[in-house]
C-alpha cells in the first residue's frame, strides 16, 4: 500500500522536527586530570623520555576520552600543560613540543601519521578522538622555526607557544590555538604577534577556544563571545584558585553567565599548587562541577548542553549593570569605612554591624549598594561590604571594579580580604549592585567549602544580584566582578618576556 502524499510530507515533516530537536542539545565532557610532572622541570630531557613521560599521561586521559564516548558525549576538554606539567625553563621544555601545522592542511594524523612527522603526541590524540567518534581538546607545545630576518626572533631561533588543538570525530585536526596571555611564570613560552581568534563550527554549534589567563582579557576572550557570536567556549586551563573572587568553579560559572554561553571548563589538578576546579557552565548556571582540595584524584564530568544557548526560551535577559545603583541615592546607614587589603588590592569596606540594614560603599567612579538581612548570624563571624575600583596585576595591569559582600577571616578587621573557606552565617535575603562603567560583570555566589549556588540568586535586569530564598548554606561571597576593559594597561608598557 502507498502511503497517502499528505502522510508522506506528515513523516517528513516529523523527522525534520526530530532532527532539529536532537540537535538542539549535545552531551559533553571535561576532565580534570593530576598530572603526571617530570622529575624535574628544569632538566633537559631526551625526546625518547618526554615521549616516555607524555605517554604515561595520555594513557589516563584516553581512559577519560574512552568513557566520556561511551556515555554519549561529542567532544571532551582536557586541561591547560595535562600531558607534560609546568614550571619548565625555555630549553628544558623543548624536547616536548611538536611542531603542529595550520588546520587548514586537512590532516589526520591517525590516517597519516608521516606528513608532518615527527608528531607522535598528534597521533596519539588523533587517534583517541578517531577510535571513540569524539571531538578531543588538548593542550601541548608548539615548536616554530625562525631567523634574523625576523627582529621578533628569539635568540634561538624558534618561537615556542602554548597550544590548544582540537581534533573532530574523524580525528582530523580542525582548530589550533596559541596562547596569548600568557601567566607571569610561563617564562617557557612566547606569546603571539596577534592575539588569535580561533573558531569552528559543528553539528552541535560553534565553538571558540583559548587558554586559563586569556579568559580575564578582551583578546580573545570577549572577541570570541561578542564579535563572532560562539555558542560554547573551550578551555582548557591549570588554574590555581584564589579567593575570595578567583576560585576556579566560581569565576568560570560567573563568566559563563555574564557572557551568555557555554564554557567547557577542564583544570589540572594538583593540591600542592591549589589546582582544582572544573565544570560544564551555562549561562544559567553550572550544569555540572567539581572542587575536591582534599584528594589526589582527577575526575570526568559529563553532562547534557543547549547547542545554541542564545536560542533557548530560558536565555537570560540582557542586563543593564548599573540601572539600579544610579538611580537611588546613598542608602542610610553606618558608613564608617576602612581600607583593607585582598591580595594587593585595596578595596573600601565597611562592617556590617547588624543582622539587617542598607550601606553605601564607594570607591573611584564605583558606588556598590547592599540591602541584607542575615539568619543565625555567628558572633564569631564578620561581614562586610567593600569595593574596589583600580587596576590590578603584577606584570599586566588589567580593569577590576568589584562589589562584594564577603565574610572576613576573623573578627579583626585587618584581615577581611583573606582567603577563607567555611562560615556559619546564612541569609535570609541580599540583594547587591553597583554604579558600574561596563557591561561585562560576572556575577559570583559562594557558599560554605568552597561550593556554587546554582538556581539560588538571580540577576535583576536592572542590574541587582538578588537571592531567591535566602542562601541555604553559609555564605562566604556574594560578588559583581567588572571588567572595564578599555582602562586595561597598554600591552606595549607592560614588562612582558
């Protein structure tokens, strides 16, 4: 029997939905691997015993590829320096790079493993994403080649760069990365002449790349999300956590959600050098994430995302970051304020002396404003509410304005600004803004050990850092984290390598 000619454009027009609705969400993974690191960093190796050593970690993070595959995921970040480590000098780290070539050669080393040869480490992951149908992210070392005709030449003659690359399902290579920013300790490697801005699109949206410190920069990171729209970003990172504003899981979920996208966050982990943190964020919020300064262990997070985010009914509005705090004037209250240190920055704080009130706390161009009421508040437990409106950094001077409400370590004063991980009190409400110059501002909440507080507070449009039923675990930072990035120091005046 034949079916009927509205039947027929019936099925096709089902499958067609199926097909739209299958692609509107992919399954990914990152993985947050603890290295295996050299005796050494300092000792010149051979190439047999670097391989040796990158072999080792590899075989862990194939284990991790092999797994994120058989559970659904399409593509799987591995961390920033997670195949050799860090902290090498210039000449001890060279037996571990290759030389990686433009992705527009259409190379599978897998399938061709001698056409750019030697490049043992691109095989190998090639191959990883070939055998189990997954996009693989790594991170490794790029090797270039150059001479005195090039005044930007090293002394011996070849650029080194820390590099991304992205191999698809078929294992061919399709994105390379240089990192820009590079952190003042990765005195190993050189920083390209341009900042890149490195994209590709798949079945299940377009991605961007970069890496750990770039992540804090206009280049790439805000090009990436506002110029060429990206739906997911990249990131492969060894991120040693600082708080009170710059843990890993906190800044990357707050960066996720200020900039509208997803971010595939992947971190080396290594107690020692307080690397830990990763996660799948959204623009709602974590999807999934992990913070363990405890143990040894690495560990693989998978979860369910939106391909395109900007698309989705539940996009957050845009938001106007300073509507609130400039159309009200200083709210009443106990102003007296002080100056306190958070690393070396100082910021302006004033005590929060009630379990309730309203303060106004100003610094610069920036007046920050909080309405709270806390629950059970511990006598041995300060708040306060600061602010911080200056340029930031030792060696590349970058933008912060910050609003923050935060729990000081003790109950002296001089050392509100110092890492702290638990606390006590909770919050029935907060609610905090700030008279900000930009509208790149992250919004961070972070409770008791160091833990996120996905689907508790909630952005106003106006700007309000607002929680929805109060917080149901002691709070340790309620933060507005703003990057101006056009007061950022020229690059040319800072004491770059």
């Amino acid at each position: 029997m034949v079916p009927s000619q509205p039947l027929v454009h019936a099925a096709v027009f089902a499958l067609a939905v199926l097909q739209t609705l299958a692609s509107d969400t992919f399954i990914a993974a990152v993985y947050e691997h603890a290295v295996i690191l050299p005796r050494t960093a300092h000792e010149t190796v051979s190439p047999d015993d670097a391989l040796a050593l990158m072999n080792r970690n590899m075989d862990i993070l194939e284990g991790a590829v092999k797994e994120a595959a058989q559970q659904g995921a399409r593509i799987i970040v591995t961390p920033e320096d997670g195949i050799y480590g860090w902290l090498f000098t210039r000449e001890a780290i060279y037996p571990y790079l290759e030389d990686i070539p433009d992705p527009e050669v259409n190379w599978i080393p897998c399938a061709d493993p001698t056409r750019f040869a030697p490049a043992p480490v691109q095989e190998r992951l090639s191959c990883m994403a070939r055998n189990n149908s997954i996009y693989v992210v790594a991170n490794i070392g790029d090797k270039k080649s150059c001479n005195s005709s090039d005044p930007s030449c090293p002394s011996d003659g070849r650029y080194q760069y820390n590099t991304n690359v992205v191999f698809d399902s078929e294992g061919k290579l399709v994105a390379r990365y240089h990192k820009y920013n590079l952190f003042r300790q990765e005195k190993q490697f050189d920083y390209p002449k341009k900042p890149e801005a490195v994209t590709f699109e798949t079945p299940f949206g377009k991605f961007g790349i970069f890496t750990c410190f770039d992540i804090l920069f206009r280049d790439p990171a805000v090009v990436l999300v506002s110029k060429l729209r990206v739906d997911t970003v990249l990131f492969p990172t060894a991120w040693m956590n600082v708080l009170p504003f710059l843990t890993a899981v906190e800044f990357h979920s707050a960066w996720a959600m200020g900039m509208g996208v997803n971010l595939l966050s992947a971190n080396t982990h290594n107690t020692i050098m307080s690397m830990t943190g990763d996660g799948l964020f959204t623009p709602s919020g974590p999807a999934t994430y992990y913070y363990n300064s405890k143990t040894e262990e690495g560990r693989l997070l998978v979860a369910e995302l939106r391909a395109r985010p900007r698309l989705s009914p539940t996009y957050p509005a845009m938001v106007n970051w300073s509507s609130y705090a400039t159309s009200i004037e200083n709210f009443p209250g106990e102003n007296n304020t002080f100056l306190g240190a958070v690393r070396r920055d100082m910021f302006t704080f004033c005590e929060l002396k009630h379990e309730a009130g309203n303060y106004t706390v100003c610094q610069k161009d920036l007046c920050c404003h909080l309405t709270y009421q806390m629950s059970n508040k511990s006598e041995n437990e300060v708040y306060v509410l600061g602010t911080f409106d200056g340029l930031h950094g030792s060696v590349i001077k970058y933008h912060w304005q910050i609003c923050t409400l935060l729990k000081c370590r003790s109950t002296d004063l001089s050392t509100c600004g110092q890492p702290v991980e638990t606390a006590q009190t909770k919050f029935d409400m907060f609610s905090l803004s700030g008279t900000f110059g930009t509208n790149y501002v992250f919004p961070e909440v972070l409770y008791s050990g160091v833990q996120l507080a996905p689907g508790e507070f909630e952005v106003l449009r106006d700007g309000r850092l607002e929680s929805k039923n109060g917080t149901s675990k002691p709070l340790l930072t309620a933060t507005l984290f703003g990057r101006r990035y056009e007061k950022d120091l020229p690059r040319s005046l800072a004491n770059l390598p």
